[in-house]
C-alpha cells in the first residue's frame, strides 16, 4: 500500500519536554510538509522540504525543528520553546513542490 | 500575502439537493487551487486541483471552477449524499513573502447532508 503514515496516533507531552512526530511515505515523493491545525483555523505552515537534506521555515517554525535525512522521512521535534504545542499536526508529501499535497492521518498532541 | 476565506462556515442541505461551496482568495497571481475534504479527527484528502490556466476541473459529481479575475472558486457537489457529509477546505497555492511556493488554506464548510 502507498500512502504516508504519521505516528504515534496520539501524543501527551510535560512542560519542558521536547517530543518528535514521526512521518513516513513510500510514494517516491520528493517535497514533504509540516501543517498545524487549531480549532476553526486553516492549516498553517511550519516546516517544508523540496528535497532531501534540504528545508524551508513555514509561517509558524518558531518552536519547532526537522530534519529531512532520508526521502522517505520527515520527523518534525516540538521543542519545549514552543509555548502552546496542543494542536493537531498533519504532514503531507507531493511529488514536486507545486503538485497535489496528500496528507497522513494526523498526530494529535496533548501539553499535559 | 495570500489569504483565502470560505463562507459559510457550516451548511445543512437534505440528501439528494445539488450544493456549490464557495472559496475566495486575494492574491490572483494564484498558480493553483486545491480543494480537500476532512473528516472528523482525520487527514485531508486531496479532490481536485486546478491550475490557474484552467477554468475549471471535474471528478466524478465533483465540479471545481477557478476564477482569477473575481478572486474565486467554487466546489459543486451534484445529488449530495450523507456520505458527502464533511469538512471542504480550499487552499490557494503562490508564491509566499519569501519567493517560494505555498498553500495557504481557508478555515473550511463543514457540510452536513441529511437523509
């Protein structure tokens, strides 16, 4: 099956602690994406990459690192410099940077 | 910078009536627009994409329309059905304040269709 698969499903987190949502594709995808999304808010832009070894800030990277070492990965870290990381995190891939985005199921992450 | 507003916010129609969902967007340099559908606590997924050379795009009872002189786009649904009940989000794709390309997306219509 092709597809991009994001764990864990759901993700609690301390104050102070720096957390990492994984993501994964195997649709031979050379850009991937990092969206957060609030409630009744659009998506927002984080991080993004065109290739790999490459990544660019989004709109909202304060607070959050990733790393693109593999094609087929894209981990994004929540540092604990991100003072209101309760969101829900959908990462996306497309096969260039212009070309229909497809999302993974999504990570919920809770700041306990 | 891009910004993109669907109204409304929610809409109720009863199964089998023909719907159009509205996007509008400020930047009509807009290279594409993509329109996704979400459902509750899940991922997006991707319907229809248009680039800003192309009038409009069709899948199926999906009928997507790109206007970039008014600013504005259109999701037709024909003959809704409860399994159309979802979360419709438009996203204009340009070139962000960087020189890059980016999607930015709208808050959504959340679409119930009624038996």
């Amino acid at each position: 099956d092709g597809g991009i698969t994001q764990s864990p499903k759901y993700l609690f987190r301390k104050e102070g602690q720096n957390v990492t949502l994984s993501c994964e594709q195997n649709l031979n995808h050379d850009a991937m994406y990092w969206y957060r999304q609030d409630p009744g808010q659009g998506l927002r832009l984080i991080y993004y990459s065109q290739i790999v070894n490459d990544f660019q800030k989004g709109d909202i990277a304060e607070g959050y690192s990733v790393s693109r070492e593999k094609k087929e990965s894209f981990p994004l870290t929540v540092t604990s410099a991100q003072k209101n990381p309760t969101a829900f995190y959908l990462c996306a891939s497309s096969i260039a940077h212009t070309d229909t985005q497809y999302f993974g199921p999504g990570t919920r992450l809770t700041v306990l | 910078k891009q910004e993109v507003t669907q109204i409304p916010a929610a809409l109720s129609v009863p199964e089998g009536e023909n719907l159009v969902l509205n996007c509008s967007f400020t930047d009509s340099a807009i290279y594409n627009l993509q329109w996704f559908r979400q459902d509750p606590g899940k991922g997006l997924t991707s319907l229809l994409l248009i680039q800003s050379s192309q009038r409009e795009q069709t899948s199926g009872r999906l009928n997507a329309s790109l206007d970039k002189s008014s600013g504005r786009s259109t999701l037709y649904i024909a003959a809704s059905q409860p399994g159309d009940s979802a979360t419709y989000l438009c996203a204009g794709g340009a070139n962000s304040g960087a020189g890059s390309y980016q999607l930015t997306f709208g808050k959504g219509t959340k679409l119930s269709v009624i038996p």
